[in-house]
C-alpha cells in the first residue's frame, strides 16, 4: 500500500482499501496511483481531499469525485441533485496544473 500525501489522512485511505476489498475491487499500486493523482486534480480545482475520500467511503464508490452535497437543492419531501456548475477556466487549468504535477511524481507524462 502507498503511503498517501500528508494532507490525506492514514486512517481514511486504509478505511478506502478496506471498503475497496469488501466491495470486491481492491486497489493496485497503480490504482491507488490513479486515485491519489486525482485526489491532488480535485484538490488543485478548490475541493477538500479528504472529504472527497470520506464521501467514496461513505457511500462504497470505487473513485473519488467532487463533494456531491454542494448541489442538493430542498424541494420538498424530496431532495433532488443539482448538478455542479460546469468548470470555470481558471479551476480548468488549475487542474490540469495539478494533473501535470501528480502525473510528473508518478514519473509520467501528462496527456
């Protein structure tokens, strides 16, 4: 298992291993490469890392993605997802910022 940047917490990432193997989808060390590259693209656009992992734990998600309770709009009875505003330029290049990072630490070149 690779040991995730500082601001990832040890006790998170070994809690998504652990959800990962009951769900029968362990992670590879490429793998755990590919979600820890986009766990820094996400935080590069402004989202918090960590509660990007603990919502992939939470529900049992093989991937992290954006914080997906920005978007939920009360209608109601019912809550219903909105989905997140497109991104602007400047969150697009600060991801393919971090992308190119991530990819460069990995020792790989970003497409």
């Amino acid at each position: 298992m690779l040991i995730p940047p500082d601001w990832i917490d040890l006790e998170s990432w070994e809690a998504f291993h652990e959800m990962r193997r009951k769900i029968k989808a362990p992670l590879t060390t490429y793998a755990e490469r590919l979600i820890i590259g986009e766990l820094v693209k996400l935080k590069g656009g402004g989202e918090d890392p960590q509660l990007c992992l603990d919502q992939s734990i939470m529900n049992g998600w093989r991937d992290v993605f954006r914080l997906r309770d920005k978007g939920i709009v009360q209608t109601g009875p019912k809550e219903y997802y909105k989905a997140p505003a497109p991104m602007t330029a400047e969150e697009k290049a600060a991801s393919d910022r971090a992308r190119k990072m991530a990819m460069e630490s990995l020792g790989r070149r970003a497409k």
